[in-house]
C-alpha cells in the first residue's frame, strides 16, 4: 500500500499491532565511514512500514522536524516502486514486512539505488542481537528499536550532516 503525503491512498493498510513495550534505542551498525557529498537538497525520505498508525506517526514527526520530502509504503513491493520514482536518501525500513522481508527490500533497494550514498536504516521490535548482525550484513547504517521516539529519530538524521562537515 502507497500513502502520499497529500493523502493520495493506494491499497488496504495491513491490520497492524501497535501494542509494543520495547523502548526505543538505536545502534550503529557499520564503523565504515560513508562517503556524502554535502548538499542544500533536503533529505528524501521513505518510511516503509507496515503499521499504518506507526508510519504516520514517522512522518508526523519527520514533518515536525522539518523533514517535508517524504513518501510512505506500506509493504516491501510498494516500497521498490516508490523508491524507484522518488530516489529516497534515506529509507526507514520495517524488518519485519508482511508481503517480503525488510532485508530482501534493502538488497533490492541498494542493487537499484541510483546513489551510492542511500542510508538504510532497519525498524524492528526485535532486540535479537543475531537480527542486529543480519541487518548490518544487509547494509544496514542503524537498527532501531519501536516505537520510535522523536528525539531519537532527529538525533539519527542530524548525523549525516555531522558526518558531511
């Protein structure tokens, strides 16, 4: 399912559980630098989420940091075909999809990528340390744990322009 930041709707959301009493955390997952060229264009930004109630409560807070180019999917074969249309700089990227799993979406996002420098970052409710090793092994620059506090999110973000300067 496809949800356009005007409203636009495209499919049925997935029933999703929003009952989760893990805490947010996030962890880094690869010491190897990225290269970023610094840039005045703002971050491209596409949620992938299966939860309709999570990914809008992503995109309120992206919004609300200042954050207004974002696009959100609510499945992983939605989320290649925006991504293909939209060219995201960062994707947040569910795990745990109900149609593919996040990892196959993040191969298949950074094989199309028509940059080099996409940050995917994973959501999950899991604190398995083998799904953390997965996620880096799959490309992934963070692991963050649901729900998503804001201060964590914008302090994720605010690091690629630390790490440009």
């Amino acid at each position: 399912m496809l949800r356009t930041r005007t409203g636009g709707v495209f499919g049925t959301p997935p029933e999703g559980n929003m009952e989760n009493p893990v805490t947010t955390s996030w962890k880094r997952l690869s010491d190897k630098p990225r290269s970023h060229t610094l840039s005045n264009e703002p971050a491209r930004i596409l949620i992938v989420e299966s939860d309709i109630r999570s990914s809008d409560s992503l995109e309120l807070m992206l919004h609300a940091s200042g954050y207004s180019e974002t696009r959100v999917a609510y499945s992983g074969h939605a989320a290649l075909a925006i991504a293909a249309e939209f060219q995201p700089s960062v994707v947040l990227l569910e795990l745990d999809l109900l149609d593919m799993s996040g990892y196959e979406v993040a191969r298949l996002l950074r094989e199309h990528a028509q940059s080099h420098d996409l940050r995917l970052i994973a959501l999950t409710s899991s604190r398995e340390h083998a799904g953390r090793e997965l996620a880096r092994v799959a490309g992934f620059e963070r692991y963050l744990l649901k729900p998503v506090a804001a201060i964590d999110l914008s302090g994720l973000l605010q690091l690629k322009a630390d790490r440009n300067e």
